[in-house]
C-alpha cells in the first residue's frame, strides 16, 4: 500500500478508483469496507460513506475482483446521486491507496488462469512491469515516435488493385514471443463458430470450399479490411467473456492491437478516383485507433473470435433459407438452389446490415453471384463438382518452374520479387497440392530441380506483388 495524500486537484475519476480500490482490499463487510473507504478518502462528509458502502453491497453480494474500474465508474455514479451538490465534496483527497487482489471471474472456456497483470508478465516471459508496460504501448508511442528503434512493429506496404494498399504491421522479435504464448495459452482454448475455416486447426481453405461444392448457385462477399475493422473495445470484450479481469484484459489488449505511426501512413501515396480515396481514408481511419495488425500471430485468432456473432447470425439467416454459410477469413460464401440467384440482390442486402450490426463493413465491389453454368470459385478453388485448382492456373505454375528450371529464378522472376520470390513459388505448390495430391507431387519434383542459390545471393529484399490468377490473396 502507498501512503500519502493524491496532489491538488485529484480528478473525481481518481477518488473513485482510490475508492473502488480500497472497497476491494478486504473483508467484503459493511464495517471493513466502510473503515477502508474513510481511510482512502476523506473528508467525505458524515453520511456519504455509509450510503456508499451501503448502495455497493446491494449491487454486489460478492467483492467484484474482476471489475475495478467498473466498481469505480458505479461509485462516480452513486456520488453523483447521493452527495448534497450532486459530486465528491471539493476538499476531498486520496489519503491512502489500496492495492486490491485482482482475480478471474466465470471462465466459460480453459485459458490460462491469469488473475493479476504480474501473473500475465510470469506467462510470458516478462517480469519487469516496466518492459512488459513498454511492449504493450501503455503510453502510446507507437503512433507518434518517428525513431523506428522505439517502436514495436515494422511497417510495409503492398498495393492492391482496385483499393487502398496492404498495410502489413510485423511485431518485432520480443513481442512476437510473447503474442504467441498468448496464442497458445489464451486464445486457442476459445473455439471460433464451426462455420469459421480460415486459421483454424484441423479446417482450411479446402474444407470451406467443400461445404459448397455441386451448388446451383454460390454467392462470394468480402469484408473490407477485416483486421483493421476489429477495434480494442471488441478484443476487451472477448477477453473478459473469457474470465480475465480488467487490469489483465487491458494489459492483453496493449499487447495484441495497435496503432500505425502518422508518418508511415503519410508517405503512402493517396489514390485516384472518389471511390478508392474513400477507402483509403477509411482504411487511415482505422489504422490511426487501436486495431488488430496484420502480421501478428494473434491477430487471426481474434478476428475470428471477434466475427463470432457475425458468423452466427449469418448462419442462422442462411439455414432459414436452406443454404449453406461459411467463412475463410474475410471470405464469406453462401450457396444453394436456383432461388438464391434469384434473392441474390435482396440477400446482399441483408447481409451487409448484419455485418454493419456487427462492426463490419462488406465491401460491395467484391460480391459476386455465379451459376452452375459457369465457373464457380471459392478462394480461387473450383466447386462445380469436385475442388479443383484451375487448370489454366496449374499450367502457369508448371511453365514457371519450368522456365526456373531452364533459364534460373532470375529470369522467371518477372515481378522483381527478389528472395521473395522463392517463397511466392513454394507457397503456389503447396496451394495446388492441398487440392491436388498427385499434381502437388508433380510439381513439387520440378521445383526441386530449380537451382534458387543466385537468386539467394541477391541481397535483394524484394517487393512482394499480387498474388496472381487462381491464388489465394492475403486477407485484408
């Protein structure tokens, strides 16, 4: 406990949180709780702590751990309605600070049990309160500092077609230790909605395929910049549907979102048309406020966790309507019979809505209805009878290796990807042979006869391109 008077000028918001904290430090009686309170705030007047103490335990038979700051927006309240002058008496001041013992709260799922934020820094490897503060940006330097060495992530940009860039936020080594414990510890335990197929174990881009091949109809809808969509608010939402308590909450919501720096987003060049300069200022709208980056390792996670009543309603609506609804990320698809071409328009409708109900904003230029008559795709996977890859697609992946092969990766490599480019081509093969074993096979023996080591010795970083044709695009 710190002792001492608060300085002049103690905000109402801090004598409410003295006072929560005091409340919380013991025996959850009226006698102790009342002894508490006047020694942490004083002079209250001869009535307002007894009305206070009084109103608290008739909202809480039981001391809310979980929720001080709750506790202590309740107790701003009550002072407003009970004191003399509708506010904390003017000569108040904290006299003494209590440090409450924070604790978990109705786990509906098996996290890890972290009741303190010291427990939080245990779990992760970081025991220095200070460091850990610092990884989750708690004084909001991310956004502000233009010394990259002071920041946490790194920042690149990819154009996209069509739409504002792809603003990829990479955390650095450090904190991506420790957002993948929290992965691994906090938020696997929590199961994603079964219509949910993109990062989820034991489900892929090939099983939400499945659900829709031999349709009549597949409808395809894209939500727009689907990480950066999820705010802060929503991650502390889940966290605490997961029994965490407030400080631990906050502390994992620094931790795991973000905020891009001003001057990063400033240099990316603005684009042409009113359509696309909409966009890109909603897209700067949301980077510039606490969102989930793309690039961490929670960030899928919690996406997913965070579209959880957007993938049950949706999949309530589509089996009211005998369709069938799945999602791979920010890839939304319903199919069914003939009558769905016909209510394409009106579903569309409905579906954006749903999404708008739910912090999300479907990205109309992007919808797309196809018949059983014509190709049919789902994340670039052919559905009118069977998953296939494209053959067209397959052909260019096989002609590419081969001109690898023959003239070396240098040559092939049309986009100027650099090192990168490697990368891109393994990523395409295992792409086909996810949906097509033997071909994989194939496929994978010519790129094995491709000698990469000059294109290694490049020291060119490269610039990474648009996935072509028929490919899987990054999400968002």
């Amino acid at each position: 406990m710190r002792r001492g008077p608060a300085p002049l000028g103690t905000p109402p918001g801090d004598l409410a949180q003295a006072a929560a904290a005091a409340l919380l430090a013991g025996a959850w009686t009226e006698r102790a709780m009342l002894r508490r309170l006047q020694q942490a705030v004083r002079p209250l007047g001869p009535r307002l702590p007894a009305r206070l103490v009084a109103s608290v335990l008739a909202l809480h038979r039981t001391p809310p751990a979980d929720a001080p700051r709750a506790l202590a927006q309740e107790i701003d309240d009550l002072v407003r309605g009970h004191a003399p002058r509708g506010g904390w008496p003017p000569n108040a001041r904290v006299r003494r600070r209590y440090a409450p013992p924070t604790a978990m709260r109705g786990a509906r799922w098996p996290v890890a049990p972290l009741p303190t934020v010291a427990a939080l820094g245990r779990l992760v490897g970081e025991r220095d309160p200070g460091a850990l503060a610092w990884l989750a940006d708690v004084r909001g330097l991310e956004r502000e500092v233009p010394d990259e060495r002071l920041r946490a992530y790194r920042y690149t940009h990819h154009p996209r077609t069509g739409g504002p860039p792809r603003v990829l936020e990479r955390p650095k080594a450090r904190l991506k230790e420790v957002q993948r414990t929290l992965l691994r510890e906090v938020l696997a335990p929590i199961p994603p909605h079964d219509a949910a197929c993109g990062f989820v174990a034991g489900r892929s881009v090939l099983d939400h395929a499945a659900r829709h091949v031999g349709r009549t109809v597949v409808v395809q809808l894209d939500l727009e910049d689907f990480f950066a969509q999820v705010t802060a608010g929503r991650v502390f939402g889940i966290l605490r549907a997961a029994g965490y308590p407030e400080p631990v909450a906050h502390a994992i919501v620094g931790l795991t979102t973000n905020v891009v720096p001003y001057g990063f987003w400033a240099r990316i060049p603005r684009p042409d048309g009113p359509r696309e300069i909409e966009r890109h200022h909603r897209l700067g709208r949301r980077l510039a406020t606490p969102h989930l980056p793309q690039g961490a390792p929670t960030s899928p996670a919690l996406a997913n966790l965070a579209a959880f009543r957007l993938d049950r309603r949706l999949d309530g609506l589509a089996r009211s309507l005998g369709l069938t609804y799945s999602r791979y990320a920010d890839d939304l698809a319903l199919s069914g019979g003939r009558h769905l071409a016909r209510r394409a328009y009106e579903l569309e409708r409905t579906i954006a809505a749903i999404a708008a109900d739910e912090g999300f904003r479907v990205n109309p230029q992007k919808t797309r209805v196809r018949a059983r008559e014509g190709r049919q795709t789902v994340c670039g996977i052919v559905v009118n009878e069977r998953p296939a890859v494209a053959r067209r697609d397959v052909d260019r992946l096989r002609a590419l290796l081969h001109e690898a092969e023959v003239a070396g990766p240098r040559a092939a490599d049309r986009g100027g990807m650099g090192p990168a480019f490697e990368a891109h081509v393994r990523g395409r093969v295992a792409w086909v042979a996810q949906v097509h074993p033997a071909r994989g096979a194939r496929l994978r023996e010519q790129l094995r006869r491709v000698d990469w080591s000059a294109l290694r010795d490049t020291g060119d970083a490269g610039v990474h391109r648009s996935s072509p044709p028929g490919d899987r695009p990054f999400t968002s």
